[in-house]
C-alpha cells in the first residue's frame, strides 16, 4: 500500500510542491523556535540563589579624599543607623558587580594545569543573610576573617561541579585567583545577572580586596519589612546624603531592576511564540482549505473505491498517508538541514537544545498535517458511491 | 472595465467566505507582523531626528587598556600509545600573553587634548551618560539620566526642540548651570511641557539648574542620547575634570563629511591608539579605542561583542532570515489557496477565452482580484498594526524605544502590500491563463 501511495504522489509531485515547501519552511521556523525556547527555558530553570524581593538597591558615593578606615567607619554608622529603621530589616554593602546591574566581572587563573574562570563579586559578611542565600558547604566570611592567614572567599556551587567535580569538599583550599584566597564556603546555585543567564562559576570576596585599589564598597542592598520599600525611600536617601555629604545617592527597587534585566529574553521570546502561534494557525488554516478542495476534487475516485469494496476507514487513512507522505519528505529534507546545526557547531549553544527542537518541531507538524487531513478526508469518505457516480 | 473586475472580485469573495476569512487572517497578520517590525526598526535604527545625520557618525564609546607580560607558557602533550602506554611531550615557551584587560568609558581631558581636531572630522561631541540624579519633590521621587555634553553635540544630534533653545559654547565655557530636558522629564518635574517651564528652576542634586530648552524624547534608547536631561559639560564633577587618566566617563562621536569618509576617522582613531605611549607609572602598557558606525555600535552593543563586523553579521542576518521566512510561509500558504480558488473557475475562464479573451487579459483579471483582497487584508492589518502600536508606546513595553508611525513607515508598508498581493497571485493566474479553452469546457 504504501509504494502504491508514494507512486501516486510522486506522480503528483508538481501539485504537491507546494505544499512541500510549505511544511519544510514551517519546520525550520519551528526548529529555531523551539532551539531558543528550550535553551531559553533549561536556563531559566537553574535558580537564581537568592532572595531579591522586599529588597531595594542603593548607590552612594564616599568622598575620594576619605581615607579607608574612614570609609569603613562610616560603613558601619549607616549600617547601624538603616537597622535602627523600623522598615529595614537587615543591609550589606557590595562593590561595583550588584545583582541584575548588568556588569561583569571575570577572571581567568591557570591553576594546577586547570584554566578556572569565574565572574566575581565583591561583598560583605552580611551579604548571606540579607539576601538569603543557601550554603551547602562551609562558612560565609565574618569580620574576623580580615585578619586571617589567607583571605577568604566563597565561591558558588558551579564553580566546584565545573572544576572539581570529584572532590568530596573544596573547603580550605588556598588558590590564587583574584590573589591568594582560601575557599571557606560553597553556596548553592548563584547566579546573579538575570533569570536567564548561564549558571557560572562565580566567586565572592571581601571588601579587603577592594580596598587597596581605593575602591571601597559603594552600592547597598537593604531587605526591607514587606511592603515598606516606597515609605522608607525618602527617609534612606536623606540620612545617606547626610553621611556622605553627597546627594549622588540613588535609589532602586530589585525586583524591578529584575524585570528589566529579563527583558531582553522575554520580548523576543514572547513575539518569536506569539508570531508562531499565527503562523502555525494560519498554515493549519490554509493546509485545510487546500486538502478540502484537493480531495472533493477526487470525489470520483473515492466513489469507485467504495464502489469496488472500501470501507470508510481504509479511504479516510489513504488520504491521511498521502498527505503526511509529503509532509514526511519535508521533514526529511528540513530534518538534513537541521542537524547540521550541531553537527557542524555552528553556534555556541550546547547539541541537546537543537534535538529537542528537532523532535519537538517534527511532533508539532505531524499533528497539525493529520488533524487537517483527517477532517477532509473523513468527510469525502462518507461519501455515497452510488450518488458521487452518478455525477459522473 | 476595473469597476467590473473589482466587482467581480468582491462577489468572488463572498461566495467562499471560508477561504476569504482563511487567506484574510494570514494576509492581516503578516502584513501587521511586518508592519509593527518596519515601524520597531525605523524606531531603533531609522535616521530620524536627532540622528539625521546617522550615515556619517563615527562612535567612539570605550577604551580598552591593556598589560601584556612575557610569560612562561607550560604545555603537556599527551599521547595513548597502542598498547594503552601514555607518553607525554613536556614544552616551555616565552610568549606574550595579555595578563589584564579593562575597558570602559574615556576621560574628558584625555578626549579634549587628543580628539578635537581628527583631520577627517567635520565635528566632534562628547558626552558623559553614567549618571542618574535621585531627587524628591513635595515627597514624591524623581529619577533622571543626566548627560553632560559639550555644545556640539546640540550640533551634531539634531533634537526636536519643542521649547527654548540649546545651551551654546560661551554656557559651556564658563559653566553655566542650565540644562535642556526632554518632554517626558519636563512632565515629570514640572507637570506640564510649555514655554512657561523655560526659565524656570530645577533643583538637581545640591545644584539648582535654569530649565533653556525642551526637546522631544527620541525613539530610540541609544546610549547616546537616552537621557532625561542635559547639562554643560563643564558642570560635570570636578575630579571628572582634572583626570590625568586615560579611563572616565565619556564617550565620543564623530560626524564626517560624507559616508564615505568615516573609514578615515576610524583609520586615524585606530593609530592613534597604537601610537599612544602610555605613561610609566601606569600599569596598563597599551591601549584601544573602541569605534564603529552607528549599526555596527548598535550590533555591538546588544551583543556584548568586540569585532564589529562579526556583531553586524550575528545580528543582521538571523534577523533577515528570520523575517523572510515569516513572510514566505503565509506567502506560500497564499499561493496554494489561491491555486485551489482558481481551479473552480475553470469553465468561466474558458468561456471568457471562447468569447475571444486573451491570455494577458485573464492575467490581468485575477492578479486584480488577488491585489482586492491584499489590499483589504492590508487595511484589517494596518489597523491592528496602529492598534497595537499605540498600546506598546502608551505601557512603554520596551522601555525608552517606542515605535514610530512615521510616513515612511506607511509608504513601506504599501509597497510590502502591492509586493504581497503580486506574488501571491501571479504563479496561480498564469497558471490559469494558459488554460486551454477545449479542456476547460469540456
């Protein structure tokens, strides 16, 4: 049966074309489709590791003549001072890499013949508890640490799966990366930039780091009580303007800074879905239209088989095969087309992403193709042959 | 004769509402597609004020300082031997290796000495626009971008002044403290955008400004000018001022004589930068400066990559692709149910070519059938297209850049409706017209 049916439409070939065409350019758009959404998605679903609502972020500016115990002085003052603030429940002070800020900070290090790169962070002890942050292994850094052999740092969960993935505990160990640090603590997945960036090793240091290039910790981020992040806004700004003597003090909301830095993903993934949805619709439509005149155009045909003994099923499956024969040609092609994507690392985005595209767009048409071809066909099926002869 | 074919073509329409609805729906929503995309691109990318000039900018936003050591390079070849015995081949090296890079914006006085005279440059303007200035009014918050700019960028970028006027070079010399705000900033402070807020006081930091001109907020969010208000560069701050270093806050834009003529600005800026000593006690040992035309910048920066033609490519051409394929599919899906409404006409064709009707005729009939209904898929689509429009720039859904709905905007669009309704109906109508009359009658 089906040799008969691939002769029949490879006989029709010129009317088919078209329809050919049809599935095979509607399978690479859903092929790219659904590669970035998946890629997009897996992405999205590694946590970003901490806690950012009820939290605002503050920008201030230390006079450049302080000297840095100054600095670290006033720190503590404005700290105490915010805590005294029925509003806000806890601070920590951070350098110039703030969560959803958009900017990078990355270092590469050679390490025992291993090449470590990791996004770094500069903040202070209480970093942990105001943002929430879950260790799985070790300590966060206190004040005592300043004065400790080696200084610390804290690194995230990827960091140890990507470079010591056998090791049962990274703890104490003393590397130079960013200077001669020591591990003391493994937080769980962190990552900081935006809910859609890659899960990256990334490391945590303190202000001491900082301070030698003059470059004290000048962002906050404080947790507020539950919705308290308005009402305070103008009391923070004003104590802080008169700690620093500056009115470069700049107030923002976390979670919306989050939305903002989601942005760029989420629009072009609302109108890539938003825009397939119609096209998918409007080829669902059109593949309709055309089968419903294709196969009335046969009705002959179909009265002769139902004549010579066909039962309705066996006419409705030949015109659901013929149809997903085209269509499965089409996917062979777009298929080809496809796996070269991978195959020849075209892009950076890992292999998985473009075969669950390609599955998931193959799935996607086959059932369009049936539902549109079963309609019609069931219709003519149902056809009397004694009526439909007679036409003829 | 028109008037006949257009009425035809109506009641053609109406008696398979089906496939009227059918080929309506994709038509409309392609054409709003298109639309909606030609009106983001002409937001973000189109020469529109204040980027009349957009064809002959250079930009010049960052510089990259650099250390290179001489370092010991330790490589371990490893080699399975048959067998499963491993060799390994031990090699050192001394190669340059780049230990440090930092890029960002430049300093004012490293600009001023070095970038007022490119021979290639008709203008230059800089700009600083890393800063936001927190206020309250009445207890309410304010949050503006400010930029400070010297007066030729007002020369350069040619705002739409609503209000008042720019600040010029004698306001810049001697630090005047005014500024000219946008529309959006002017409603924000003041609570109303008119010739009376010119003049007026506004309080920015511990600095109180004189409110000399209002211009219209620009489409496009570019780096370059997406502040709320703009004051003289000489009232940026101090230490800005006197920066004896290479790294600051501000970027630079050059404007050449033609299109042609930016190559030679980049040309200068590059050996310049290859040329430039840097001082002894600096720990970086060379620099570059980072400069592009205004798409390869926009490529760049949306991508976070350094080779601007690489950005041009990975940025373009998926996009390209992508649109071509979003108009191909509903083109095809056009083509193949105008194949299936042509074909039930057969018999009218042949009468028609019976009666003496010739190929072209027949032709000419059904592409302006085809061309009746594109165009009133076409209308359905530019209202959805307006709809939608309005509704993305009223809830600023992308932020600053809001979609423009400009005159070019329609002439594109009907050029893409008169194209959509030709190609879809040609390949069906000459199929038709070669109809022979014997069979077709038969």
């Amino acid at each position: 049966m089906f040799r008969h049916l691939f002769t029949l439409m490879w006989n029709k070939r010129r009317a088919n074309g078209m329809i050919f065409l049809e599935i095979l350019l509607a399978f690479v758009v859903l092929f790219g489709v659904y590669t970035f959404i998946s890629y997009n998605l897996e992405r999205y679903r590694s946590p970003l590791g901490f806690n950012y609502e009820d939290t605002i972020g503050v920008r201030l500016d230390f006079q450049d003549d302080m000297d840095s115990l100054v600095v670290l002085e006033t720190q503590k003052l404005i700290r105490r001072d915010l805590l005294a603030m029925p509003e806000v429940e806890d601070a920590t002070f951070l350098g110039d890499v703030n969560p959803f800020g958009g900017s990078t900070w990355q270092t590469n290090s050679l390490i025992n013949g291993q090449n470590i790169s990791t996004q770094m962070m500069f903040v202070d002890e209480h970093f942990m508890e105001t943002m929430e942050v879950d260790l799985i292994d070790g300590r966060w850094y206190t004040e005592e640490d300043k004065n400790a052999k080696y200084r610390p740092m804290v690194v995230n969960k990827e960091f140890k799966d990507r470079y010591y993935p056998n090791a049962a505990s990274i703890i104490d160990t003393i590397m130079e990366l960013g200077g001669e640090h020591q591990i003391i603590g493994v937080t769980s997945d962190f990552k900081y930039k935006s809910n859609f960036s890659e899960n990256y090793p990334l490391t945590f240091y303190p202000q001491i780091d900082r301070l030698e290039d003059d470059d004290p910790f000048e962002m906050m981020i404080l947790r507020m009580a539950p919705g308290q992040k308005a009402a305070a806004e103008e009391k923070i700004y004003n104590l802080l303007v008169n700690y620093t003597k500056n009115t470069d003090v700049v107030i923002w909301d976390m979670a919306k800074d989050r939305v903002k830095a989601n942005r760029s993903i989420v629009i072009p993934m609302v109108i890539l879905i938003v825009i397939s949805g119609f096209l998918l619709i409007n080829i669902a439509l059109g593949l309709f239209g055309v089968l419903f005149t294709q196969i009335s155009r046969r009705r002959a045909e179909i009265g002769l088989r139902k004549a010579m003994g066909a039962s309705s099923g066996l006419v409705t499956t030949q015109f659901v095969l013929e149809v997903l024969i085209v269509a499965g040609a089409a996917l062979l092609l777009g298929v080809f087309f496809a796996v070269q994507v991978p195959l020849l690392d075209l892009t950076p985005i890992p292999d998985k992403f473009f075969y669950w595209g390609i599955v998931a767009a193959i799935v996607t048409i086959l059932v369009i193709v049936t539902v549109c071809s079963i309609v019609p066909s069931r219709q003519a099926a149902g056809l009397h042959p004694a009526n439909v002869l007679h036409e003829e | 004769m028109i008037k006949n074919y257009f009425l035809l073509a109506l009641k053609v329409l109406k008696r398979k509402p089906f496939y009227t609805f059918v080929s309506l729906f994709g038509i409309s929503f392609t054409l709003m597609i298109l639309m909606v995309l030609t009106s983001l691109f002409d937001a973000i990318l189109g020469n529109n004020k204040p980027l009349t000039d957009r064809d002959q900018l250079v930009i010049m936003p960052m510089i990259e300082r650099t250390r290179t050591e001489t370092d010991t390079i330790l490589r371990i070849d490893t080699i399975a031997m048959q067998g499963g015995e491993m060799r390994y081949d031990t090699s050192y090296t001394y190669e340059d290796d780049i230990v440090s890079t930092s890029n960002g914006p430049i300093a004012y006085p490293f600009l001023e000495k070095h970038f007022t005279n490119l021979d290639g440059a008709v203008n230059y303007a800089f700009y600083n626009d890393n800063t936001h200035i927190d206020g309250y009014l009445e207890g309410r918050k304010f949050t503006l971008n400010s930029y400070y700019v010297t007066h030729t960028y007002w020369e350069i970028f040619d705002f739409n002044f609503r209000h008042g006027t720019e600040f010029y070079e004698a306001d810049v010399e001697s630090a005047n403290q005014v500024v000219v705000i946008t529309d959006k900033a002017a409603r924000e402070y003041f609570g109303e955008v008119s010739e009376g807020v010119i003049g007026q006081e506004m309080v920015l930091g511990e600095k109180t400004f004189t409110v000399r001109g209002i211009v219209e907020r620009p489409l496009s969010d570019s780096p370059m000018f997406a502040g709320d208000i703009y004051m003289p560069v000489t009232t940026t701050d101090p230490r800005e001022l006197s920066s004896t270093e290479v790294y600051g806050g501000f970027g630079a834009v050059f404007l050449a004589k033609s299109p042609e003529g930016r190559q030679a600005i980049m040309d200068e800026i590059n050996s310049f930068a290859e040329n430039y000593q840097m001082p002894a006690d600096s720990y970086h040992d060379a620099i570059e400066m980072f400069n592009s035309t205004f798409f390869e910048g926009y490529a760049m920066g949306l991508l976070g990559e350094r080779d601007p033609k690489v950005a041009t490519r990975t940025l373009f051409i998926p996009i390209i692709v992508l649109i071509l394929l979003f108009v191909a599919l509903p083109l095809i899906n056009l083509v193949n149910l105008n194949n299936g409404r042509v074909q039930e006409r057969r018999s009218e064709i042949g009468v028609r070519k019976a009666f003496g009707a010739n190929s072209r005729d027949i032709l000419l009939q059904f592409i302006f059938e085809n061309l009746v209904l594109t165009a009133i898929g076409g209308v359905i689509g530019m209202a959805l297209a307006l709809g939608l429009i309005s509704y993305v720039n009223q809830q600023d859904v992308l932020g600053i850049t809001r979609l423009s709905s400009s005159p070019e905007v329609f002439l594109y669009f009907l050029l893409v409706v008169l194209m959509f309704g030709f190609l879809s109906g040609i390949l069906p109508a000459y199929r038709m017209s070669r109809t022979n009359v014997a069979n077709s009658l038969r």
